[in-house]
C-alpha cells in the first residue's frame, strides 16, 4: 500500500482529518471535486471560444510608422481600436 507519511514537521492544516484513520480520509476525499484530468482544468482557462464566425484572422498589413506609432500610444487595446476605425469605415461605406 503506497502511503504518504506525514511528519512532524507537516503542518496540521496541510492534512485536515487523520490520515492514519481510513474512514476520515476516505469522508475528506468523497467530498472532492471529481474531473478527468489536466486537459479538462486546462480548458476552463483563458477566454471562452468565440464561434468561426467571430474569430479573427491574422493576416500581415503594412501601415505607415507614424499611423502604428499613434495607435500604440494610445495604450492597451489599440488593435482592437484600430479593428473598430476599419468596421466603421466598412458600415459607412455601406
């Protein structure tokens, strides 16, 4: 039986029930949240997935210094600014 000793340097608030009492360990651990692995707590991380249709492409686009230089002055979010001007002048143009 592989068993994790705890010593007396073990802090008592790192083992929360008596590990030498399997009925206390066994109450502690049914109390758990099941899952099925790393790639499902790693898929609950980042942003949630947009549908194909929202998503965007990267694609490479040559602007002049000055324009880009403007853009990143004006801080975090200046590609999504910049996406905003093109959707603007898309829906004006009509």
């Amino acid at each position: 039986m592989n068993v994790k000793p705890t010593t007396a340097r073990t802090r008592k608030s790192d083992v929360p029930y008596d590990p030498k009492d399997k009925a206390a360990t066994q109450k502690y651990w049914e109390e758990a949240t099941a899952h099925q692995g790393v790639g499902e707590l790693r898929a609950k991380r980042g942003r949630p997935a947009k549908p194909p249709e929202e998503g965007k492409e990267q694609i490479a686009l040559r602007v002049d210094k000055d324009v880009l230089e403007w853009y990143r002055a004006q801080g975090a979010g200046w590609q999504t600014r910049m996406n905003a001007v093109l959707k603007a002048f898309r829906d004006a143009a009509g």
